[in-house]
C-alpha cells in the first residue's frame, strides 16, 4: 500500500450558506479558533505560502505549506509539513489538504480530505483531528 492510499477524511453539515461558511475558513481574525490556537499566516493566492505557528503541548512549531486552489466558496487545496512529524522536509512528506464545500443554499456540507498519510494509523489520528476542526467550524458559523 503507498501513502496515497491512507487518505484521511472527515465532513459536516453547517446550517449554513457556502459563503458564510467559506468567510470563516479564511478570515484571519478566526483562524486561531479553527487550528488549535495557531496563528494562520498567508495572502490565499495560488503559489504563496501558509504557515501556521503555535505550540503542541508545550513545544513550538511553524507548520507551511502552499496554496494550490483558492475557488470561493467552493475548494480550498493546499500542502502542509510539520516538522514536529519528525520525517524530513521533503515533498513526499508533504499532505495535501482539501476542502470542499457543496450545500442547497442552506446547508453547506464541508467535506476535508488529507492526503499522502505515511500509514492507515496516520491517516486515522489525521481524521480525529479534522473531525475536531470541522465540529469548530459547525459550531462557529451556526453561532454567528
């Protein structure tokens, strides 16, 4: 089996239009809430980085990664690399993340994919974590 069989995947339904639900993965102010504390750092242009700073129990990181596909309201693609994964910096280290948002109008259906996971357990712990962030999201938007 190769990494780009342990895809992790998590999805929501938010009570919401696409848009709302899109201007709350992207608005900087939000972010921090989003991805465990850390700061988000990027233009949202295809081609230009992102980096995300914060700290997992009590060490310090700057994960990166590359924005691949930024289409409002709809797809959301990028890399990411932690160093904090302990493997080396190069791409084929790398996940792919997705976002994918479809809905009626009404509710939107965020679905996130991670890809290039190193084994089915990764690819698992990668799944929990999104679930988490997707929970956040839901409870975010519909509270706004």
């Amino acid at each position: 089996m190769t990494q780009a069989d342990h895809v992790a995947t998590a999805e929501v339904a938010i009570t919401a239009p696409a848009e709302q639900v899109w201007e709350a993965l992207a608005d900087p102010d939000r972010l921090p809430e989003l991805w465990f504390g850390a700061t988000v750092r990027t233009t949202w242009q295809p081609g230009s980085p992102i980096t995300w700073d914060g700290a997992w129990k009590g060490t310090p990181y700057q994960d990166r990664g590359e924005i691949l596909v930024f289409d409002p309201p709809r797809l959301l693609r990028l890399t990411h690399f932690s160093p904090l994964s302990g493997e080396p910096d190069e791409p084929e280290n790398h996940h792919i993340l997705e976002f994918a948002l479809s809905g009626d109008g009404s509710t939107t259906r965020v679905v996130l994919s991670q890809s290039n996971n190193s084994s089915a357990e990764a690819a698992r712990h990668a799944q929990e974590m999104w679930e988490q962030l997707l929970q956040t999201l839901k409870e975010t938007v519909e509270s706004s």
